[in-house]
C-alpha cells in the first residue's frame, strides 16, 4: 500500500480497541553489545558534552493501553506498564501476552498483524517475530513497515482499518515500537546530536476488530484517519534525514526549517480534516477563507485556522519536541490543559516515536478526563515529511481505578509538573 495514500473518509468509520503492550521492547535489545559501556567511553572522550546519561539511554519503556469497538470494527484492552530490564533475555520479552489475556482474545485468532518501527529492521522482520513468538496462523496478513518516521502508527492504524474493510469478523493486532540501540549518534554533529536528546525506546499494540460481538466491551470507535504526505517537496523531503557525518557516525538530522515545515504539513491536513469534523459555523469561515485566498486570489487575506476545541475535547499531539509542541499550539490555539497530555509525555517518556500518542491517550486515562462520547484527536508527524491524524470517540467513561497497568498510575498524582521555558544562554 502507498506511503501517501490518504483514507476514505466516506466508508463507515471502523471501532478498534487499543492495548499498549509491556516489555516487547526488551526482545531487541543487543545481548552483545554494552550500550552503556559505549556512551560512557563517547562522554569520556568528548567530555560529557552530548549530555547523556546511562539511566536516560539504556533503559527500556512500554507503556499504556487501551480499548475502542462498536460500528463494523470493534476491539478491547487496557493500559499496560513495563519497565526494561537490563539484559534482555527471552523470559523478560514477551510479557504483551496481556494483551490476549485481557481481551480474551487468542493469537490463533489475529488475521492481521501490522508491525511498524522506523530504525531498527532485522532480518527475520519484527513482524516475524511476533508471528513465530506466537504461532500465529498461516494465513495472517503480516506488515512490517520500517523508515517512516513518528507517524508511522497512525499510518499502521490506517493501514489496519482498510484491510478489516474487507475482512469482516477479524482482529487486525498493530505493534508500534521504537529502538535506538543501533541507532545511537556518537559524532559531535549538533544537528544529529539532537536526537539523541529526545527519542527514547517505547512501544504499543492496539488491537482492532470489526466483529459486532466485541463492541460491549470496547473503549474508543475510530471515526476518521487523514494522511498528508508533503514528499514530493524537496526541503520537506530532507528535513529529517540519516546521513554519515564528516567522521562517518551515521545518525539523523534534523533540519532548521523543520517547524515550519510540520506547520505547513499540519495545514494541508487539516484541510482535509476540517469539513469532517467541525461544526457548520466554523466550516462555513474555513471555506470562505479558502475561497477567497485560492480562487479569487486574494492573498492578503491570512489563512483561517478552524477553532478546532469546539470539535475536539482532547488532543494528543506526538511529542516530538518542545519545539514542535509550541508551534502546534500557538498554530492550533489551544490552551495549557490541552497541550498537558503531549508535554508531559515528553517530559517523563521522551519520544518514543510512533509509540507516544498511546502514552498521551493512557495519560488522559488515569487523569480521569475520559469521558463518554468525548472526542479525541491524535496528530503524528513524520520523516519525508508526514503529517497524519486519527480521530476516535470515546464509547463508555473511563474509570482510572481500574487501570492498574496504566504506565502513569503509580505517579499521576505528580503529574502535571512545571517545565521551564528555556532561556537563552548568553
């Protein structure tokens, strides 16, 4: 399936249940390599400047879950929490074996299996892993998508929501992962530096069904999926992009125009977004807007940003950075409130990439801000560039009491907590 392709919108919208899967990520871990033996030695010879640390680098996260179902797709699940474990020895690998365990649902029952990590793609794929790991039958549609960026999750929901089109009565299981471990920047090159700064290891799996017997049980129905693909522009194309430095060290650079790019992105898929979901008020002045700038031509009229809070009571915004969170708020307006799910992710998780959004979406959870009917808009960006959303609705309250693996539940009541503006250093 193309990278780009974009959704239909028109079919019906597809119930899925989500899972955030505990520990998958300890299964690829290197048993032979000390990665904190090599940052030490990178942070001796260069005298600690790239600031890392080896409790910051080395360790393993998997975190939240959750469940969705109703209409010609359903699902289950919870939130689930797995702290790494050094070593990564099979018996501390595979413990997503809760994710079958609660929704019932059993491997030999999965049809689908959609597997996405952007760095790290062994031989056999992750996707075979999971298969062999589980025995999961012959005939099960397996995707492994690798070097799509952050976004490539959403792109793994959409994928999934399609193939279930034509699939009645499956289960399509999506695993989002990130590793860093061959990965790892150990040049002096700023630009790629920086993303040793923010991504970290995490992961999620979300289950999804369209079989009408799971929609009782299921948290969130998936109304729509909008994907924005900006590759054919050559500076969206190279702004975020893995490259050998002057020594060699191969690592991923992030461009100074990425803000502005992400900002574009978000524009254009909004637009398509917008008539989908916002109230008749605010699409009538997007669409005069929009007239009036592309075919009247009167450009010195400033683009009309929807008032996107009177279609959505949450958002969760892939916490790629400080920086991309700023310029989504001010572009969006949203308030402190709203931006709280995707700050404090990057504060306590880091990016995890694709994986991020399940950890805004489990955070919301055990903030007891989930309601019935409560709409929830997820927006993940991507190399290439991408910008992709995904919006869901909430099917029943949700009770943070009984989300005893939730990875925010044994400090959400520190949470929120102040980050300070960073001020330039003289």
């Amino acid at each position: 399936m193309a990278d780009d392709k974009k959704s239909n919108s028109n079919l019906e919208p597809e119930s899925v249940s989500v899972q955030i899967l505990p520990n998958f990520l300890s299964s690829v871990k290197l048993k032979n390599r000390d990665l904190h033996g090599e940052i030490d030695r990178h942070r001796d010879v260069h005298g600690g400047k790239p600031g890392f640390s080896k409790e910051d680098s080395g360790e393993v996260r998997a975190g939240p879950e959750d469940v969705c179902s109703e209409g010609s797709s359903t699902g289950v699940a919870e939130p689930v929490h797995g702290g790494g474990e050094e070593g990564g020895g099979d018996g501390d690998v595979w413990r997503h074996d809760d994710l079958f365990a609660k929704t019932g649902v059993k491997a030999k029952d999965i049809g689908i299996l959609i597997v996405n990590c952007s760095l790290f793609n062994p031989t056999p794929s992750l996707s075979a892993m999971v298969v062999n790991r589980y025995k999961l039958p012959g005939n099960v549609l397996s995707f492994n998508l690798g070097g799509i960026g952050c976004s490539t999750g959403l792109i793994s929901i959409d994928l999934a929501k399609q193939v279930l089109q034509v699939h009645p009565n499956s289960y399509a299981l999506v695993v989002s992962m990130e590793n860093m471990t061959l990965n790892w920047y150990f040049g002096n090159n700023r630009s790629i530096l920086v993303s040793n700064c923010l991504f970290r290891m995490g992961g999620a799996a979300i289950l999804l069904s369209n079989r009408p017997s799971d929609r009782h049980r299921s948290k969130y129905l998936l109304l729509h999926t909008v994907r924005t693909h900006k590759g054919a522009e050559d500076k969206s194309y190279a702004c975020v992009y893995q490259q050998e430095d002057e020594s060699r060290h191969i690592g991923v650079a992030l461009s100074k125009d990425l803000m502005a790019i992400a900002g574009e992105a978000l524009k254009t898929n909004i637009t398509t977004l917008g008539p989908l979901v916002l109230p008749m008020s605010e699409k009538l002045l997007f669409f005069t807007t929009l007239v009036s700038r592309k075919a009247l031509k009167m450009n010195k009229i400033k683009s009309y940003i929807p008032d996107f809070k009177m279609a959505f009571e949450h958002f969760c915004i892939h916490s790629g950075g400080r920086a991309v969170l700023d310029e989504i708020e001010k572009n969006l307006e949203l308030s402190d409130w709203h931006m709280e799910p995707s700050r404090m992710t990057l504060y306590r998780f880091g990016n995890t990439s694709s994986s991020s959004l399940w950890y805004e979406l489990a955070y919301l959870e055990a903030k007891g801000r989930m309601k019935k009917g409560d709409r929830t808009w997820q927006i993940a960006f991507g190399s290439g560039f991408k910008c992709n959303s995904a919006v869901w609705r909430a099917l029943k309250t949700i009770d943070p009491s009984r989300e005893k693996k939730n990875p925010w539940m044994d400090e959400i009541h520190g949470f929120p907590v102040h980050v300070p503006k960073v001020a330039q250093i003289v």
